[in-house]
C-alpha cells in the first residue's frame, strides 16, 4: 500500500506545469515579431525552425484541417487565435482572427 501512495506521489509530480511565457508574436507583413526580443521569424523559414518554438512558448499546437487551402499548403497549426500555414519546405502564413499575410487557406 506504501509504494502505490509513493506512487502516486510521484506521478502527480510529474504533470506537466501551465506554459506563462513572457514571449508576445505579432504577425506582421514579414511573418512574425518576437517581443520583447525584437527578433523575427519571417515568412520562408523552415516548420522546424518555427513550430518548436511556439509550441515551448504557447504550448502544444493543435493541427488544422487542410480543407479551403492552396495545393502548395502541407501543414496548419494553431496556437489560440494564430494560425500559421506550411509548405513542407516552408512558413508561407499566418492568419489571426480576421486578419492574415502571406499564403493562407479559406477557411
């Protein structure tokens, strides 16, 4: 009984901890600003170079659907309201609520 308490214990320890990043992305006519930073991650750079990223700073990305996209278009990933679309080479656009830049998809 003592080792499943101890258990538990330690599994419980192990959750993972809410993301609070002090990191702000503004999408802008380039890609995206890094604030407070100031460096950038603009249109053209590679998905590892980009979703890594944002998945340690906004937490685990969810996968979009591709329907509505240019053919060109591979991949679309959320985090909160930023949508960022994909090439399998490339960061081609973003789309935040009703604005967007870039190679993005209808829907």
């Amino acid at each position: 009984m003592t080792r499943i308490v101890l258990l538990l214990l330690v599994l419980a320890g192990c959750q993972a901890k809410p993301t609070t990043s002090s990191v702000t992305f503004v999408p802008d006519l380039e890609g995206i600003l890094v604030l407070p930073h100031d460096k950038r991650i603009d249109f053209g750079r590679s998905p590892m170079g980009v979703v890594p990223i944002l998945d340690r700073e906004m937490g685990m990305r969810k996968v979009r659907s591709l329907s509505g996209c240019p053919a060109d278009i591979t991949a679309r990933y959320q985090w909160g309201d930023l949508v960022l679309s994909f090439t399998p080479e490339r960061f081609v656009g973003w789309r935040k609520g009703a604005r967007s830049q870039g190679l993005t998809c209808a829907s």
